[in-house]
C-alpha cells in the first residue's frame, strides 16, 4: 500500500509542531519556530494561554455534549455576547468556516424562498437562489462553498457544481452590479480576501455593494471567516467601512484553536430560518462555547482592540520600510491590523519556504505573489522584533529560484 494514512490531500511540510509556548511552535526534535501563521489566523491567543486553557479544562470536566434537542445556557450565553457586539440579532453555531458560509447561503435562499412567519400567507420567491461572488474568493472547501469561487483549481475533479453562483472581479462594483437579475439572492463577498493575497476591498465597493443589496432587496452576505474576531483592530472587518451585512460567517480566530465557527444574521435575514430548516449534532456545544466564550472575553474590549490597532501599525510601518531595502524583491505591503500581506515581484512560495526552513520563520503564502503576515494577536515587542531579525536574514540570504 502506497497511500498514507493521513489522505494524502496536504502536501506537508517537514515541521511537525508538538507544542506551542505562547507565539512560538517546538517541533519533534526540538526547533523552535516563530509563529506569524497562527495556524492560519486561529490561534489569536496564541498556543497557551491560560484563560483559554482553563476555561476548556473546566468545561471539560462538566460537560462536554450535549444534544442540540436540549436547552444551551452555554450557547445562549456566546450568541447574546455576538449579538451584543455585532450587527446581528441571531446567531447558528458551526464547527468550521465552511459549514458557516454554507449556513449563511442557506439563510439568504430562504429569505427569499421560504419567507416565514412574518408573511402572512408564508409563501416565498423561489425564483430567487442566485449569489454573486468574487474572482480569488475563498469560502472553504464543501461543495457549495467551492462552488462560491471562482477558483478552477478547487473544482477539479469534483463536478458537477451546485448552480447558482455568478463570479465578478474582486473590487469590480459594476461588474456585481451587471450580474444582478430576477434569479438574485445575494451578494456574498470577504471584506479583506485572505487566500487571495491579502486583498482589502475599497471603501466604495463595501458601500456601493449595501446600497445595491438595499436597492434590489438582496442579502449582503459578508465571509469574515479570516478577517474576523479582532484581526484588523476592530473586533469585525465590515466597522471599517461603516456599512453592516445582513448575513456574516465567522469562525477561525473565534476558538482561539478550539473548532468552532458562526453564523450571525439580522432578524429580518433570518425569516426563512424557522424550526426544522437546518441543524448540526456538535455545532454550539458546550466545549465549543465555552472555548468561543473565552476568546470573546479576551478580546471584545476597546483596550485589546487597540493594542491590535497599534501592533499592526508598528509592522505595518517597520515592513514598508524594510521592503525599501529590497526593491528587487518586495512590491508592497497590504492589509490591515494585524493581517498583514506582503507583496512580492514573484511567486511568493520559495521565500515563504526559505523563511521557514532556513530561518524558523513560520508565515503562510497566499494568492497574488503574497506572504501573509498574521500572527497571534497577543504579540509584543520582543516577538516582532525576532520577527524582522528573522526575516532580515532571510531576505539577505534569499536567492531569487530561476524562473521555470
Ligand atoms: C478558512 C476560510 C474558510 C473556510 O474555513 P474552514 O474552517 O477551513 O472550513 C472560509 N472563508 C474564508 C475567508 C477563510 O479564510
């Protein structure tokens, strides 16, 4: 047998992480790796921190499962705190991102098709299923949510698609505008794309996106799956811009490490969402929420989301000024907070590669030829200083692949 146990869908690399000391991985034989990657913008805590452990342990300890046929004081308790600090007036509990986006597709198809009890006579528009998505978008891995992106390399071998997605170029306002019909349910869009680069909308996309949902009656659907949960110095990425969504999946940095995403929908978004529509065995569970509740604490403060404010400011401005020494390699730096992008004049890999093994710098390449930079938010001045020692060296020891 030639095949691993492990399916062999991840072309892994040689670090093999056991433990996690705050901002930093040790590995099998004992290396030490810096962790600007934080397991792909999870572990915003960083690997150990206490409040987060314990409330795990204890919850732990109490009670782990429940079914969902069971009232969730812990459930109740997360969603009010999301609730409280977001848009939303209602929250579906998932174990991943993508099963969030999904929750959040099913939501903007049943405001449509299954208008609820707010009409009286209950009957819906099923003509309208139709989202619009972006060129790069990442919306997880599940079949609906491949078939959100535009992205071929994902549908591969897996046809057919589920119908109904129509793609326009990312920041392209005109583009999502001559894709709107009598079939449209919503416009499903990441306010800053992470896999594809790092890639902030503009302010007059976000805004000129809410005003053609307001003005063809359609669902903004925000993917906030990476941006969101403080890593751009506001606890989501959509108060930047001074619009609110309708519907919003988020879910990464939410456990802190513990697998745990959401679904957040105004009222009048959820119509279509009554008794019996949808359901998860382990989504909202009380490990979960206690996880999610931890994190939450941590983090949905004025004072912490300043802290990121003020970290991603100090990277922000040491990188542009590092990337000046190497105009050779480096074209800009994007993003904001503490998701940071690092665009590069060539295929971003090989240096993203270099810096991990040869300097035990752990970051994550994205889309557009970027590096990106997303470390625990818990960071401070000792790790961003390790962070430009490290990648000091390594551009300074970094030779340029032959292009193939
Ligand atoms: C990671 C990601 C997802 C998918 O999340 P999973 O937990 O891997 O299912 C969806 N949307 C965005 C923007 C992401 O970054």
């Amino acid at each position: 047998m030639s095949i691993t146990p492990l399916m062999p869908v991840y072309p892994r690399c040689g670090v093999r992480p056991v433990r996690g000391e705050h901002c930093h991985l040790i590995d099998e034989d004992g290396t030490r790796y810096l962790d600007f990657a934080s397991g792909i913008a999870v572990n915003l805590l960083g690997h150990s921190h206490e409040g987060l452990i314990g409330a795990i342990q204890q919850q732990a300890a109490t009670l782990m499962h429940v079914s969902n046929l069971y009232g969730s004081p812990q459930g109740e308790r997360l969603a009010q705190t999301l609730v409280d600090t977001t848009f939303g007036d209602t929250v579906f509990f998932t174990n991943s991102g993508a099963e969030a986006v999904e929750c959040a597709i099913k939501t903007a198809r049943a405001y449509h098709q299954n208008a609820g009890p707010e009409n009286a006579n209950g009957a819906g528009d099923a003509s309208r299923f139709e989202i619009i998505t972006f060129h790069n978008a990442f919306h997880g891995r599940t079949m609906a949510t491949i078939s959100a992106s535009n992205q071929t390399k994902m549908h591969h071998g897996f046809a057919p698609l589920l119908e109904g997605f129509k793609y326009a170029p990312f920041d392209d306002l005109e583009a999502a505008k001559a894709l709107i019909g009598p079939h449209t349910a919503g416009i499903l869009v990441e306010p800053i794309q992470g896999e594809g680069g790092i890639r902030p909308a503009s302010q007059a996309f976000m805004a000129g996106l809410r005003a053609l949902c307001d003005e063809h009656g359609l669902m903004l659907i925000l993917d906030e799956v990476q941006c969101g949960v403080a890593r751009t110095g506001k606890l989501y990425a959509y108060e930047h811009y001074g619009i609110e969504p309708d519907i919003m999946a988020t879910a990464k940095g939410i456990g802190g490490g513990f697998p745990l995403g959401a679904c957040i929908a105004t009222e009048h978004a959820a119509r279509g969402m009554t008794f019996g529509t949808h359901g998860s065995t382990y989504g909202g569970n009380p490990l979960a929420m206690a996880a999610g509740m931890a994190v939450m604490d941590a983090v949905a403060n004025e004072e912490f989301l300043a802290s990121v404010t003020e970290k991603g400011e100090r990277l922000r401005s040491r990188l542009e000024q590092f990337i000046g020494n190497y105009p050779e390699l480096f074209e800009l730096v994007r993003g904001k907070g503490l998701m940071l992008g690092l665009k590069m004049k060539m295929e971003s890999r090989p240096f993203y590669v270099h810096l991990r093994d040869h300097h035990q710098l752990l970051t994550v390449a994205a889309g557009d030829n970027t590096i990106r930079i997303i470390p625990p938010l818990v960071i401070g001045d000792a790790e961003i200083d390790e962070f430009f020692d490290k990648l000091s060296a390594g551009a300074a020891s970094f030779k340029v692949p032959e292009a193939a």
